[in-house]
C-alpha cells in the first residue's frame, strides 16, 4: 500500500492531499493496488523496472487476491469497516448522513483528464494576462514558496515573457544603422527565445521559426520545422483537449508536470507582437476591434503557414507542397485541429499564401469564407481589405 501511495501522489491523481482528504486518498490507492494485481504488475517506485509482484503474486494466488480485493472495492469505503484497527475512527463518518465522501468513478479524474484542465488553465491564464501583470506576477511568485502549479505556471508567463521580449527587441535594433546593436539584440532574442523552449511546450518552438524567418534564416527556420513538425506528430500528444489516452499515459504517465508540458503538450500561437509581416494588417486591424493586436491561431496552421513561407525561399516545389498541406486541413477539418472559433484566421492565412502565389481568384474565396466565420479574432477589415485589393 506504501507503494501505491508513492504513485498516486507522484500522478497527481488527487489535486490536495491532506487529513480532510484522507478517504478519497485511500480509495485512489485501492483502485490503483486492484488494477496492478489484475495485470500482475506492481512497480517499484524508485526502480520502475522491478516488479514486486514478480515472485509473489501470480497464478491462481493473484486470481485468489484479485478477487478478495474486488469483493472489498464492490463494498466501497465501508469495506475498511472490517478493519478492527480502523473502524473505530471512520464509523461516525461513514455512518454520518450529512458527510459526504467523494468515492464515485466519475468525480475521481484520471491523471489524464487532470492534465487536461490544468495545462488548459495554465496555459490560457498566461495568454490572457497583460505584460505588465504577466511581470507583476513572476516577480510575486520568485518571493513565494512554489506549489507545483505555481512552478508550472511560472515556467510559462516566464517563457512568454522571454518570447515576448525577444520580439520587442529585435523590433527597437531592426532599424538600426549601427551593426554591432542589431549583432547584439539578435544574439540576446535568440538566446532568450531557446531559453523560453526549454520552460514552455512544443509549439513554443514554432516561435523561434518565426523569428528567423523574420531575420531571413530560412533554413534555420525550417529546421526547426521539422523538428516541430515530428513532435507534434507523437502518439501521445496533447492538442489542447485532444489526446490518446492510452498513449499519454504510457509516454509521459507519473512524469512532473514541468516535463509533460515541454514533451507532450502543444497548445494555440499566440502572436501579440508583429512576429510575421505578412500578418500585419489582421493584427493592426484586431486593435482597433480590441486595443489588442493579439491573433489565436492553431497550431496546424501556423506550421504550414510558416513552412509554406520559409520554402519560397528555398525550395518553390515544396513551398506549393506546404500550401496543399494548408488548403488540405482548413478545408477539411472537421475540429480536431481547428477549432470553429479558429476558422476566421485559418481561412485568412490560407487566402494569404494563394494571394502571394498568384492563385487570386482561390485567395479571393478563402477571405469570403473568412468573413462567414465567427469573428473570434476580429480581423474583419483586414480582410475586406484584402478582397478590395483582388477585385
């Protein structure tokens, strides 16, 4: 039972665990104990590899123990009443009709659907915060004892504010006539924006391909691409509420939350500085909707939209692959990577490269379609624009 604690604190099955919480701990490492002597697999917890069942529990002994174990887990927290040693101090609770004990499967997340909320909440409370406060904050929390979502959550405002940062920079010493400045600035964005790789998730490196694609480093700027491209297509990835269960929890399961996030989990762009000049015009015309030049865009389709922008340079046949990869998913997705509220600035982008390739009368289709969607992203001027410009 030892061991069982270990691992579910270690999963962080439990948000708290405390003296108020001590039933619903021990039912979580009942269920946990039941489902290793069902596989026959109970892992060591400093040497994951070594089975503590190995020798003792198999055959028709764990068939004996599964099923004396079962018939306690069908009684629920009342099966601790046959305990002698522990009946005393749970009957009052047990046999209380106003305590309430949260034992049902449906209230006890798994460490998946946990995840989920959390990294959800992270990651969303990091993008709506303005800089100001997103400093306020990191300041607040480097004086503070850490919870394990406080480190978390400060691995993520600091990793925007290095990104945020290194955009800003390069902006003040991009007009400089004095070399060694812009020499200086670029060495410092870099620098700060492979630090802020380290803290955040995958899609985070996609930031750094935007600013060597804005620093005409195209090459570099593919390379982490693909680099990007790889990770985001692992079995166990987490897209904001979309995973594989399964292989989640094979991959990353009972790992910290700080390596989850940089391993498995990749969320939206957020682009609040001008990281990409060909979208300009959409955050220019988000201000004055908002007084906020800030665009959500998936994923998916900034990878595309970036690759497709890089291999101009470089390569015009896999330039046109890149846009038939975009054309594909903003046509064809049905919300699993692009969400209905994302479909604004999906179809913009997609119009955006079919402009800049000459193909106007498909350009002028995908802006259309942009202004049918729900403007989450207000850039609707922008894009009646863009439609004045082609006809």
């Amino acid at each position: 039972m030892k061991t069982t604690i270990f691992w579910a604190i270690q999963q962080n099955t439990l948000p708290h665990w405390c003296p108020q919480n001590l039933l619903a701990g021990f039912w979580v490492c009942f269920k946990l104990l039941l489902k290793w002597v069902y596989k026959g697999i109970c892992p060591n917890f400093f040497i994951p590899q070594n089975n503590l069942f190995l020798t003792k529990v198999h055959g028709s002994a764990q068939n004996r123990l599964f099923l004396q174990l079962h018939e306690l887990y069908k009684k629920g927290l009342a099966c601790l009443l046959q305990s002698s040693s522990i009946r005393s101090y749970i009957i009052d609770v047990l046999y209380n009709p106003r305590a309430f004990v949260c034992t049902d499967e449906s209230f006890m997340k798994c460490e998946v659907d946990f995840d989920i909320d959390l990294f959800g909440n992270i990651l969303v409370r990091s993008i709506n915060k303005s800089y100001p406060k997103v400093i306020d904050t990191v300041e607040q929390l480097i004086h503070s004892p850490l919870t394990q979502y406080q480190v978390l959550m400060l691995q993520r405002i600091t990793a925007s504010v290095l990104l945020n940062t290194a955009f800003m920079l390069h902006n003040m010493y991009k007009n400089t006539c004095v070399n060694k400045q812009m020499y200086i600035a670029d060495k410092i964005s870099c620098h700060m924006m492979k630090l802020a790789a380290k803290f955040g998730c995958i899609s985070d490196m996609l930031y750094i391909a935007m600013y060597y694609n804005k620093t005409f480093r195209y090459r570099e700027a593919l390379s982490l691409i693909e680099m990007t491209k790889a990770k985001l297509a692992q079995p166990y990835l987490m897209y904001r509420s979309r995973v594989d269960r399964g292989r989640y929890t094979e991959a990353v399961g009972g790992q910290s939350w700080s390596t989850k996030m940089r391993q498995a989990v990749a969320w939206d762009m957020e682009l609040g500085a001008y990281y990409i000049n060909e979208l300009i015009p959409e955050q220019q015309a988000a201000a004055l909707q908002n007084n906020c030049h800030t665009l959500s865009i998936p994923v998916f389709i900034m990878l595309h939209f970036l690759e497709f922008l890089c291999y101009r340079h470089t390569d015009t046949i896999l330039s046109q692959a890149a846009l038939d990869e975009l054309q594909v998913l903003v046509h064809l997705d049905q919300g699993m990577y692009v969400r209905d509220i994302s479909r604004d600035i999906s179809w913009e982008i997609l119009g955006i490269c079919q402009q800049i390739t000459g193909n106007l009368q498909a350009a002028l289709y995908s802006y259309q379609q942009s202004l049918t969607q729900y403007p989450f992203n207000n850039i609707q001027t922008a894009t009646q624009r863009r439609i004045q410009d082609i006809v």
